[in-house]
C-alpha cells in the first residue's frame, strides 16, 4: 500500500510585477535596507504527494520527467561524502557513466553536486551559519534552458548541443529517508507558459537563472516513500526545446517521527548529450 501524503510547500505567488521586472533572491547579506527579495512564496498546504513506490516504472523522463535509478556498486561508504576530494573523484565518475547508461546518452558531463544535511531543528532558525545546505522547501528548477545555454558554453563549444537538456540525480546517503523526503512535479502535468517564472538567484560574484512554480489544480506530485541509499531519483531541470523541466522540493513528512534520521543527500548537476 502505497503512502500517499497531503504535505505543505512554497509556491511563487503571482503578481503583476511580472511583467515588468523579474523575480530575484539574493544570497548574501546585502547593505541596510536593500530587500534580500521581491517575491512573496506564501505556503500552501494540503497539497496531495501520491508515493510511486511499487509503480516505479510507471514514470520516465520523457513522460513525466522523472524516474527511479538503481545505482550499482559505488565503492563509497558513508564518511566518503564527508570528504569533497573522494565525491569528485569516485561518486561524480561512477554516478556519471551509471547515468549515461540509464539514459541512453552519448556523454554525461556533471557540473556541480551539493551535500545537504539537514540540523536537527530543522526548518527553526537557529541564527548559525551552517556548513551544510539545508532542504529546500520552495518549488523551483535550479536552472532554465538560458542557465544550460550558459553552462554548455562555459565547459564546452556552443555547437555541442543542438537540445540542450540538464539533470539532476538526488540520493539519501542514508536510508530510508523519511524526514524532509523529495518531492517533484510531473512535467506533462505543468503549464509551461503559465506555470514557470524565471528567477535570478544572485551571487555576490555571479547571477543564475532558475525557475519557480505558480501552484495550479493540474498540477501532479509524487514521491519516493522509504527511498534507499541505492535508489536514485533522476529528474529534468531544462530542456532547451519545449522549455520544461521538473520542479522539485522538500517537504516536512506527516509520516515521519523522532525515531527517523535527519535527512542526508546528495545531488548532482549534469549536461546530457545524445
């Protein structure tokens, strides 16, 4: 039986402003009184996360832009991800030629990974800096198909890609993830010219374009219940092409109790080509 949840996230909230300026958050500490933002992400609650456990197959990339990947032996144990020297040069190449293989593609070029643990306070501020990113409970893409442009000609030439298709590959380094699970999106459920707004995440150094979603009725989430150490969840994040992707984010699992661990994960960034 498959443990379907009603859980709370952080939607873009609509606003005429639109479509004069565009949506930035800032992510440093900027001078007094500059806003960190100029957009509301008001929470919406009771929002259906249905668990695709025992239906994995059901789901692929081209469809729903998203599916389950089996990895196989990594030969990294748990304090390996501890150390960004060991994440570089073993989990990036083995997660690199296993995508390549899952996808069917030409070559897999991984551009940048994140490890999250989460404190546990847990979303409670607790006014610390914090090594570690935290989980992200906003629905966003980490980057449009201008971000992928960018990125492709950053690392490679501008002719290598005619479609240019970024992804994603989110694991827990320990298992079952029960707190602060991921959820995603399925694409053919969004209204890409209505649904998605382009985003500036601005650094003190550098600007990134991602993507964030308005809520909609028609819109479908789904997540991976009790998802393992070995069990990958591979998603979209552009596609040069029809401009869709697949929005993703955490959230506070109901099902979830003092017993579970904290959540640990990893994600990777990559740049498909076929």
């Amino acid at each position: 039986m498959g443990k379907d949840v009603y859980a709370a996230f952080h939607f873009l909230a609509q606003d005429p402003r639109w479509t004069q300026e565009k949506p930035y958050s800032l992510k440093f500490q900027p001078i007094k009184d500059f806003p960190i933002s100029n957009a509301e992400r008001p929470e919406k609650t009771d929002v259906l996360v249905q668990d695709i456990r025992g239906k994995e197959s059901s789901f692929t990339i081209d469809e729903n832009g998203f599916a389950i990947m089996r990895f196989g032996e990594l030969n990294m144990t748990y304090e390996d991800f501890g150390d960004p020297a060991r994440i570089e040069s073993m989990y990036l190449k083995a997660v690199g030629t296993q995508l390549r293989a899952f996808l069917g593609a030409s070559r897999v070029q991984i551009f940048d990974y994140a490890v999250r643990r989460s404190h546990p306070r847990f979303p409670i501020a607790t006014g610390e800096a914090l090594y570690y990113k935290q989980p992200a409970n906003i629905f966003h893409l980490d980057g449009m198909p201008l971000e992928a442009r960018t990125q492709v000609e950053l690392l490679n030439s501008p002719q290598d890609a005619a479609q240019l298709l970024g992804r994603s590959v989110w694991k827990p380094l320990v298992g079952p993830v029960n707190n602060w699970p991921l959820a995603v999106c399925d694409k053919s459920s969004i209204n890409v010219a209505k649904d998605l707004v382009s985003h500036d995440a601005v650094f003190p150094e550098s600007l990134i374009e991602t993507g964030e979603l308005y809520p909609s009725e028609s819109q479908r989430f789904y997540y991976l219940s009790d998802q393992e150490i070995d069990e990958g969840l591979v998603f979209l994040q552009a596609d040069s092409v029809s401009g869709s992707g697949c929005p993703h984010a955490s959230f506070e699992n109901p099902l979830a109790t003092r017993e579970h661990r904290t959540r640990e994960s990893i994600e990777i960034r990559a740049l498909v080509f076929y």
